[in-house]
C-alpha cells in the first residue's frame, strides 16, 4: 500500500512554518533530509514547489543556488552556535532557513 502525500495549501503551511533551534532537527540533517532554502527566497513558495513535484522550477532554484541540501559546514556551525532557524516540511524534506 503506497502513502498518499497530503498536499497543503499556503495558508496551511504558513502556519507550519516555524522557527526551531538546530539541535532539534539535527536529526534530519543525519538522514539527508535537510534542505536550506536561501534569505532571498520564500520557504512558503518553495515549499509549494516541492509539493507540486515541479521539478522544472525547483532545478532553476538548485542553479540559482536558492536551494541547497544541507553541508557538514552548515551543520557543523548550527550546532555550536545552537542557530535557530525558520523550518517547515515539504514532503520528503524538511526545509530550513537562517533568520
């Protein structure tokens, strides 16, 4: 039996969208699972990207380096300065960004 991804509306995940320290998530990061979307760019519009599997827009996003998966470098300096960042899930990731 294949699980059906829910998919959420702004709104929705406006509310989702939260901040949270590292070491909370810091787990996610252990799972490859661990995506830092840019200042620049909205988590909520990237969110719907990801949730919308368009995978054209997204590829844009990756080349623009807006969305990058999560370094050793990042996750190394999150951790000793217990960073909070802004997080939100996008099914399968988990979307962070530095506030």
């Amino acid at each position: 039996m294949t699980e059906e991804i829910i998919k959420k509306s702004r709104p929705e995940l406006q509310q989702e969208c939260a901040p949270i320290f590292y070491a909370e998530i810091q787990r996610f990061f252990a799972k490859g699972m661990l995506v830092l979307v840019a200042k620049s760019s909205n988590i909520i519009d990237v969110a719907l990207i990801v949730q919308a599997d368009d995978s054209k827009q997204l590829e844009k996003l990756i080349e623009q380096q807006k969305v990058i998966r999560v370094h050793d470098e990042h996750a190394i300096k999150w951790s000793k300065d217990n960073t909070e960042l802004l997080a939100l899930t996008a099914v399968p990731w988990l979307l962070v960004q530095e506030l």
